[in-house]
C-alpha cells in the first residue's frame, strides 16, 4: 500500500506545471473577451461616473394599506425601468428597498435629466372627459379651451387654435393619416360617465364620499366652486389637486397650454386604466403630411372601453368631445374625437415635433403604476467628484497592497516573490471579470465595491500566509523544503477553505439581505473570495513546488524565508531513514 501512495504523490509533485498552465490560460481566455467584447474597463456605478440616485416611498391610498406588497412594488419596478431606458438612458438602475421603497439610478449621460423628471411622475395614469375647461385665471365661467394642453415638452407646438385630435389609424379624417402600430395607451373613461351631461349629473352619476347630507347635488356645486377659485399658476395650489380622489369620481386637474399657459379643468370619471393598453409610440407620417403623431394600442377589453367613451364623446360639442390623458395630476394631452373609435387602436395627430411625441408615446406606454409613489430623496454626483472619489478609493487600495508587500518582504523574503505573482494573477483574473460582468450582468463598480476590492488584498494574503506557515512548522519540525511543502498542504487547504467559506457565507449573507451599493461591496467580496481559492490551489501551490527544486529555496538561503538555522529547525534535519543493517542468522 505505501508504494502506490508514494507512486501518486510523486506524480502530483512533478506536474505542478499542469495547473499553471490551466490558470495562464484563463487568464488569456477571459483577457482576449475583454478585447473582443469592447469592454476593456469596469462599469463604473454613478458614485464613480456621475449621475442621480432618485429614492421614491410607495404610498398607501386610503383603506387600501394593502396593495404595497412584492407583487406591485416588482411590477411598479418593471414600468420603471421600461419608462426610463425607453428615453434612451443606457445603464439605469431600478430595485426595491425593503417594504415600501424603490431605488432608481440614473447615470449620467443623453435623456438622464428627462429620465429623471418621469421617473418621479409616479401617479397612475387616467383617460377622463373633458366637462369643462378653461385658462386659469381667466373668465369664471367654464369654456372651452381653444388650446391644446399639456406640459411643455409633451405638447404639440403651434398655432392655438391646432389642437390634438384622436381618430382611427388609417381613418379618412383630414387629420388621421394610416401608420405604423403604436405603443400602449394608459386610461380611459367609465362608461356611466355622459360626456354631454352638465357638471351636476357628472357628479349624480358618480359615487362620492360625502353623499349623505347634501348628496351628489351638493358636491357638484362644491366641485364648480372649487374650480372658479382653482389657479394652477400656483404651484402648491397644483400639487394639491386631485389628492384623494378616486379613478370613479370626477376631479379637477391642471395643465399648460401650447401658449405655456396654466389651463384649469373639470374631467369626469374614468373608464380605462393602463392595463387596457397594449401600446403606443411616436411615427413620423410622410405621406399625408401629419408630421409626427402618437399612436396607440388597445387590448381587447380596452379597445371595446374606448370604443364605447369615444362615441359618447363624439356627439357633443368642444370641449365635451375631449378626453385628457391625466398623469400624476396633470394634463398630458386632451385631443378630441369626430367619430367612435372602434379598431382597437387610435392615432393622435396635432403639431407634434419629435421630442413631444416620444415624449407623450413613452408615458402612455409606461405611465400606469400599480402604486403612487412619492420622491424621498434625490442626490446628483458630478463626473468630477465621482472621479475624485475613484482616485481616493485606487489610492486607498495602493496604500494597502503596498503595505502587505512590504510585510511579506520583511517576514518572508523570497517567499514573497510567489505571494507577489500570486496577488498580481488574482487582481488579472478579477479586473477582467468585472470588465465582462459589466455588459453581461449590469454589475457596476461603486465605491463600496471598491472597498470589497481593498478588504480581498487581506484575504488573498492571508491564505498565502497560512500556507506558508505550515510549510515552516514543517521544517521546524526537521523535515527538508521538498517533502515539507507536500505535507503541509493538506493542513492549510483545509484551514483556507474553512476561512474562505466563512468569508464568502458573510458575503452572500449581507449581499441577500442589503440592497443598492451596499450590495456592490458584498457582490465584490463574495467574488474575490473564491477567486482566492482558485489562486491558491492552481497558482500558489504548484508555483511553490516548482520553487521547492530550486537550489535557492530548497537549501534554505537566507534570504528564502525557508532558512533552518533561522526558523529554529531541530538538529540534525530529518532525511531519509537509514535502512537497518541485516542481521546474520547463522551468527544469531
């Protein structure tokens, strides 16, 4: 039996060159996808890069406490992050944090600052008849507006009198023209809402909360009060509007105008919501001479919802035959209609440019919320001083590596030179993972993970020290280089491993139950952790079996770090045993 262990150790001893070989070539494998992949630094996170971290709180409606649960708050994150890379915003970050709130990273770069502005229009959004409307501060009585609405950069630009309107895609009205498929509609109107009745049978034919008492009469006269002392020219005057009221009821609401003025509205309840649309999106139409228009699809049941509110809107006069699109409070869009629309999808045209009609297409295809949300917190890194952050945390990690360098040269000599090699492949083989990761994952390097970088120098030395130590009590012991590096390894594989997995058990830990940034220094740790152990048993051990042939280390110079004298090694050195003399029988 001593034979074959003996055969097998020494085949193992005299193939260390086998997991060299294995490592280099991971290395020029994962180098060479580097290059070809285009990829040849880290993402950097926008604590590095620059950006803004946007921190939004779900807000829970009144009786309805229980709809901020995972389902909604995954979904709520779904829409958030199709509503911002819809803008073109490459590399946008969108989780949860905790119960209740949602973390959006925006990088910086094309479209962020837009991103930015309909990442924070969380509110649901609404398809409502126009009852009544008017410029705010303008004459009290209700009339309709001759303008389109909006803000800024979702309104059509143009004359006054050039409002949106509505038609069936392909439809011979002068202002529809045939185009391509469009992108999901988000609200619509409630079917027992009559777009020609007056304000008063508008709120008779809803439910209120305050029915008992004066009943619905009495609130319709408090809504017609409210909105001749409505101005939406004042800001805390408009982000109050609408609090409270629920799709069923009708509200009022605020919006600018073409000529950028405030226009105040009466709008009834609504029928569809944004799970009735499919999709909407912008198109230029060459062919007729619309320009750009937005254009919008319905699902089956929303299409027979919009059917059914269009033609009630159809057969009344301006402003009863508009419905506004009605975003976290205000009006987005109030195109009008001819004619029921009853393919399923529709189409609005007006004096849209480019930036307009993308605009209002991203927030019809992704402005329906299962929650309302409200923004927390928001803090914007500059590229500079995530720059200078970057140089502060690569110098923080220089400072350390350098001290651990000079440790091993003092401590170990020429064992130093194969823990130097050895943190020089694990730093390869971790920048050239982060780099893929990068495309591959979205991970992106922020400053925490930085920090799991600078915290993985200790990690990585300390198994080099754990090995080496054994291999000293071995000579301690009397034993020569050869045999001593064989025989302390299997001691120190078993206390790295145990140590490493402590380390990575920690990592995964804090990465499951932490989130953001927090999240990069776990990611970091976890993985240069095992990245560790990969070093350690295909680089560090081969690497010194190969060195242990060597005259320098294996007669113990000096400067070896391996030297007996300097270790304490009991006298004299154990070698090979003597065989015992053969004992004559005749003799005995």
């Amino acid at each position: 039996m001593a034979t074959p262990k003996k055969g097998r150790s020494a085949s193992a001893q005299s193939k260390p060159g086998r997991s060299l070989a294995l490592i280099l070539i991971a290395i020029a494998a994962l180098t060479g996808g580097m290059f070809a992949s285009g990829h040849t630094t880290p993402r950097l996170g926008i604590d590095l890069a620059g950006g803004t971290s946007i921190t939004l709180e779900a807000v829970p409606e009144a009786g309805n406490e229980a709809a901020i649960n995972k389902t909604n708050m995954d979904t709520a994150v779904s829409i958030m992050e199709r509503r911002v890379n819809g803008l073109g915003v490459s590399e946008a970050e969108v989780q949860t944090q905790g119960r209740d709130n949602i973390i959006v990273n925006i990088p910086k770069g094309t479209n962020s600052e837009q991103a930015r502005k309909q990442v924070g229009t969380t509110a649901k959004l609404y398809f409502r008849p126009v009852i009544a409307t008017e410029v705010s501060g303008g004459p009290g009585a209700a009339s309709p507006s001759p303008s389109p609405t909006g803000s800024p950069s979702d309104r059509p630009s143009g004359k006054a009198t050039d409002k949106p309107e509505a038609t069936d895609k392909g439809s011979a009205s002068p202002s529809a023209s045939p185009t391509t498929q469009g992108r999901a509609v988000t609200d619509a109107l409630k079917a027992d809402a009559t777009p020609s009745a007056s304000v008063s049978d508008k709120a008779k034919a809803s439910p209120s909360p305050s029915a008992s008492g004066g009943g619905a009469a009495d609130d319709a006269s408090k809504l017609q009060e409210q909105y001749a002392k409505l101005d939406c020219t004042n800001a805390q005057t408009r982000s109050k509007v609408g609090d409270g009221v629920k799709a069923s009821q009708p509200t009022l609401a605020c919006g600018k105008n073409s000529q950028g003025q405030w226009q105040k509205y009466i709008l009834g309840p609504a029928e569809v919501d944004g799970t009735d649309v499919d999709k909407a999106q912008a198109v230029l139409n060459t062919q007729s001479g619309a320009g750009w228009t937005v254009t919008m699809d319905f699902t089956d049941a929303g299409g027979k919802k919009f059917a059914d509110i269009t033609g009630k809107l159809a057969k009344n006069q301006s402003p009863q035959n508009q419905f506004a699109i009605v975003l976290d409070g205000d009006v987005v869009s109030d195109p009008y209609v001819r004619q029921a629309l009853t393919g399923g999808n529709a189409e609005i045209s007006g004096n849209f440019n480019q930036q307009s009609a993308q605009d209002l297409a991203n927030m019809l295809s992704y402005g329906a919320l299962p929650l309302t949300f409200r923004e927390d917190s928001v803090s914007t890194v500059t590229a500079a001083l995530g720059g200078d952050q970057l140089k502060a945390g690569l110098i923080a990690g220089a400072i350390g590596l350098a001290l651990v360098v000079i440790y091993l040269l003092l401590y170990y000599r020429g064992l130093a030179f194969i823990a130097i090699l050895s943190l020089l492949v694990s730093a390869a083989l971790t920048y050239t993972i982060m780099a893929l990761l990068g495309p591959t994952i979205n991970f992106a390097l922020n400053l925490p993970a930085v920090c799991g970088a600078i915290v993985a120098i200790g990690i990585t030395a300390d198994s080099f020290i754990v090995y080496f130590e054994r291999v000293r009590d071995e000579i301690r012991e009397g034993r020569t280089l050869r045999p001593a590096v064989e025989r302390a390894w299997p001691r120190a594989r078993r206390t790295i491993l145990v140590s490493d997995f402590v380390s990575f058990l920690a990592a995964a830990v804090l990465f499951i139950v932490t989130v953001g940034k927090v999240q990069g220094f776990a990611f970091t740790l976890g993985l240069t952790t095992l990245l560790d152990v990969v070093v350690v048993f295909l680089f560090t051990k081969p690497l010194l079996t190969l060195m242990a042939r060597r005259p320098f280390f294996a007669n113990g110079h000096k400067w070896s770090g391996l030297d007996p004298k300097s270790l304490g090694a009991k006298p004299p050195l154990r070698r090979t045993r003597r065989p015992a003399a053969p004992v004559d029988t005749k003799e005995a």
